[in-house]
C-alpha cells in the first residue's frame, strides 16, 4: 500500500521523502494537494501531546512513522491512515482529527542513495530537521524495527520536540546480536508469520532499496545499543509486539520496557514482524490507548 503524493525533503546534505495526511477525516491520504508550505501551516497548529508529557490542547495530536531498514512508508501505510482518523481500514475511529508524517528516510526506496554510511543519529537528526522546517513542535514518534532506533535516538536529541515513544518490533535483541541469526528469523517471520500481500510490501521494497545500501547499513543497525539507550528516554515508551514475531520475541521486548523509566509492554496476539501492516487497527487503538492513559500516568 502506498500513501498518495509526497514531497521531497532535504536536510543535513541528505534526501528523502515526507508524506503528511492532515486533520480530519477523509483527508489520510498523503500529502496530495498539501504543498511544503500548507505542511508547516499544519504543523504549527497541531502540536500533538504536551512536551512534558502533558496534554497539549493548541491542536491534534501528531505521529511521526519511522521504517526500518530496506523498506519505506508503504508497510506503514494502513497505520498511518489509521491514525488519521481518515479513510481508515477499521472506519478511521482510532485517532480523529491527528496529524500523521510518514518518511521515506535518504537511501531507502526510490530515495537519493547517500555516498556514505549514516549512522542512527544522522538519520534522527535528519528526521528533527525537516520537522522543524514543517513547524512541527511536538510529537508521538512511531518506529518500527531499525525504525526503533531512529524513534529511540530522535527523543534522546530531542526532548521538547518528542512527547512519547512508540518502539514496534524492536532491534536488536542483545542476546542475538548475530546477523546471520537476524536473517534466519527474517525469514521464518515471511514464511510462517506474515500475509503474501505483506510480504509483497516488503520484498519489493527490499528490491527498490537495493542490496548494497542494505549490506551498508545492516552494521548500523547490529551495532547500535538500544538496550542501553532506551534508560536514557525520560519520556513515555511504549514497546509494542506482534505475539508471532521471532525477530522482536517477547523476552526482549519485555526488558526493553523494563529498562525504559517510563516503559510499558504490549502485545498484539496472532501476528509477525509486520504487525502493523497486517493488523493496523489492534496497533493504532494500542497506541493512542496508551498515549492517552499514559498522559495521565496510567500504565496500559
């Protein structure tokens, strides 16, 4: 699935691509007629959940969508219409009236390739600045698998901008810290956890991504310590699984939201790596559920 028209964004010498669905419904459909400049018009007014884990009441709630590697927005799509409260698949009942970005992150997809290797917090600051061009001022950040990583690494250089953290099949699980283990359970997830329709998503992202800028960023990803990181997040952190997932396996989610000050865990039953693809509704209603007990400090 893929969201209509986005735009080209450019910041810190790298190129990607942002696709914003405005509030209300029936509007979740990418950028569209959106331009740039109608982009941080909206981002000025809509400033999401309070930067202090208060509830903001200056606009919508904002959701930022982050990929992980080899792919794009397109697995994010249906969450990301979800969330908009649009045109989504479960009648858009979940987040009415939320503003949602979605990226193509440089290198990825159709994206410009980088003549370099980017590191975790090139890609999060990456992410910050064409936020704040878009006058975005605060934000639930949503990654999912290496997207994780630029969720976790985007609150930590930004605090005020990030008001919770949504990790979704993180990586990289600290007691199988191989990749050739990492490429085993990728594979046993496309056989016997995901839909064909899901893996299609995937796959021919892989393919438009290419191998090279796989192989050059995979390093990336094996080596950076989420475990660690994730105790510097003073925000709220939600880690959130698919019950099928043999990438993101419980244990590991588990003391991720452990090691998180402000951790919760949450599993989506019946579902693989893809959760979010595969079951967009069960994910966004865990989500804005938890985002709204979570700025009253309940844990869901």
């Amino acid at each position: 699935m893929k969201l209509d028209d986005g735009v080209d964004v450019t910041a810190n010498g790298l190129t990607g691509r942002l696709y914003v669905s405005p509030a209300g419904p029936g509007q979740a459909t990418g950028m569209g007629q959106t331009g740039p400049e109608q982009a941080a018009g909206m981002g000025e007014q809509a400033s999401g959940m309070g930067r202090a884990g208060e509830p903001s009441t200056a606009g919508p709630q904002v959701f930022v969508l982050l990929h992980g590697i080899g792919v794009s927005h397109r697995y994010l799509a249906k969450l990301h219409l979800e969330l908009a409260g649009g045109s989504g698949l479960a009648g858009g009942r979940q987040a009415r009236g939320a503003v949602v970005y979605s990226f193509d992150l440089p290198g990825f997809s159709e994206t410009p390739r980088p003549g370099r290797q980017v590191t975790v917090g090139e890609y999060a600051a990456f992410v910050a600045a064409v936020l704040a061009d878009a006058g975005v001022q605060s934000c639930v950040v949503v990654g999912h698998s290496m997207g994780t990583q630029f969720a976790a690494e985007l609150a930590l250089q930004e605090p005020g901008l990030v008001s919770r953290v949504v990790l979704m099949g993180p990586v990289v699980d600290r007691a199988r810290k191989s990749a050739v283990w990492h490429s085993l359970a990728l594979t046993r997830d496309s056989l016997f956890s995901e839909s064909p329709s899901t893996n299609v998503v995937v796959f021919t992202d892989y393919f438009k991504t290419g191998l090279r800028w796989y192989l050059t960023q995979l390093p990336v990803m094996m080596e950076y310590p989420l475990d660690t990181r994730v105790c510097g997040i003073t925000q709220p952190v939600l880690v959130l699984r698919g019950g099928r997932d043999p990438i993101a396996r419980r244990p590991w989610c588990e003391f991720l939201a452990r090691q998180a000050p402000q951790g919760t865990f949450v599993e989506v039953p019946g579902f693989g790596h893809v959760v979010q693809d595969s079951a967009p509704a069960a994910v966004a209603q865990a989500i804005v559920h938890w985002a709204s007990t979570a700025a009253d400090g309940i844990t869901a």
